[in-house]
C-alpha cells in the first residue's frame, strides 16, 4: 500500500515539478505542491525504513530502494575516478553505518555538509560488511531507474 502510494505521489510531482531551483535542488515545502512532495518523503521513510535497512545488512541483500535517515559521521574526500561522487559515512538510529555516494555529475554537491548534521536520503542499497552503501540518490537523466534523493538543511538534491 506504502509503494502504492510513494509511486502515485512520484508520478504526481513529476507531472507538476516546475518549483525546482536550478540543479537539482529544491527548497523545503512551502506550498500546497510542496505538501505533496513532502508527503512522499514522509511515506518514504517510515518507521519500517530502518528495519528494512538493518534487515538487508543482517540478511546481506543488495539492489534495494530504501529511504532513511541518519547522522553524518565522517566526510570523505570526492571519489574523481569515471563519475564523480561526494561521500560521506552516516549512522542510522539503529546504529548502522552506511557509504553515501552521491553522484556529483548528475546532481548538485551538497556543499554545506559538515560532521553531526542530520541527513535523509533515498537510493539504491548495496551491502557491504561495514553496513552497506547508499547510491542512486539523483535523478536518472535516462529515465531508466527511480530516482533518489538526499534532503539536508531544508534542501533536496537530486
């Protein structure tokens, strides 16, 4: 029902999305459109969103769209090599550390992000021993995959 509704409110901003601010970042939800699209970022992370992240690092699962929160506990330096990334370690609430590589070639550097701000993201999870990797959390210029996310300070970059 939970995807049901995500998918409806996605297919819904995508036909209305005309509040961006250039590249790819958007400001915290001011107008009625803008409840919407908050709405869909509500139902995205949910309170089941940290048991199916804890879940697929228990289980070793890879390939899913996850929605989360946590906080920035380390800054990376930019992976340069074929596509660019800025990446940076969270912690979750339930404790689990997560890579977030974010795709600095399709969608905006998060310039402002510093060590204990609080981020919410929404990509594709890929495990690893040291709690999994969160990618995919841009726009897909192809249409190919779903689009994700990251929401910091009041922005969304994508």
């Amino acid at each position: 029902m939970k995807n049901s509704m995500l998918m409806l409110l996605a297919l819904l901003l995508a036909a209305c999305d005309n509040q961006s601010q250039p590249n790819g970042v958007t400001s915290e939800p001011l107008a009625k459109y803008e409840q919407i699209k908050e709405a869909a970022y509500t139902i995205s992370i949910s309170a089941n969103s940290e048991q199916r992240l804890s879940d697929a690092f228990k289980d070793k699962r890879s390939d899913l769209q996850i929605a989360g929160k946590g906080t920035v506990v380390k800054l990376l330096t930019d992976d340069l090599k074929g596509s660019q990334h800025q990446r940076f370690i969270i912690k979750t609430n339930t404790g689990q550390t997560l890579l977030v590589a974010h795709n600095i070639d399709l969608a905006p550097r998060i310039n402002t992000l510093k060590v204990g701000d609080s981020i919410e993201f929404y990509g594709e999870y890929e495990w690893n021993k040291h709690g999994g990797v969160m990618h995919w959390t841009h726009k897909d210029p192809k249409q190919r995959h779903i689009d994700g996310w990251l929401r910091h300070a009041g922005l969304v970059y994508q």
